[in-house]
C-alpha cells in the first residue's frame, strides 16, 4: 500500500528514486531511506542541507542508501535534445 502511494506521488512529482546503478530501488534501500531521514533530523537537518555543497545533489537519506532521486522531465528533455541533434548530422 505504501509503495503505490508512494509511486504516485513520484509520478505526480514527476521524479523517479532509483539505486546507483539504475535499477530500481530495492526494499534494503528503501528501509535505509526511512533511516536517512531519522539521521537527517538527529543532524539538526543538517542532512537535509547537504543537497547545496554536494557535488551529486544528494541528501543524506540517498547516500546511506546508495541511491539517487532523478528529475524525469529533465531527462526526457535531453533525451528529445539528443535525438535532434542525432537527426541533424
């Protein structure tokens, strides 16, 4: 039940949480998400701040659990760039 809610405020936020090397999240990485959080507050949300120095925009949640929030918009953006430029040449 939460992992449809889940879903779907994902794809009303039009992001995907997927693992590092892009599969998809796993229940361990899940559980280690929910851990990131409790260590993001324990931190005095310092965890949450993370997202403005770090190179890969990673909170602390994502770290712990090796995993990366990806913005799909975005990517279909570059991926439509792409394709033009490909067609172009």
């Amino acid at each position: 039940m939460l992992q449809k809610i889940t879903l779907k405020c994902q794809y009303a936020l039009g992001i995907r949480v997927i693992q590092l090397d892009g599969a998809k999240i796993s229940l361990w990485a899940v559980f280690g998400r929910y851990g990131g959080y409790a260590a993001g507050f324990k931190t005095g949300l310092l965890g949450f701040m993370q997202i403005f120095w770090d190179a890969n925009r990673q909170w602390i949640q994502d770290k712990i659990s090796s995993t990366v929030v990806i913005d799909l918009a975005q990517m279909h953006k570059k991926q439509q760039l792409e394709q033009q430029q490909a067609q172009a040449e």
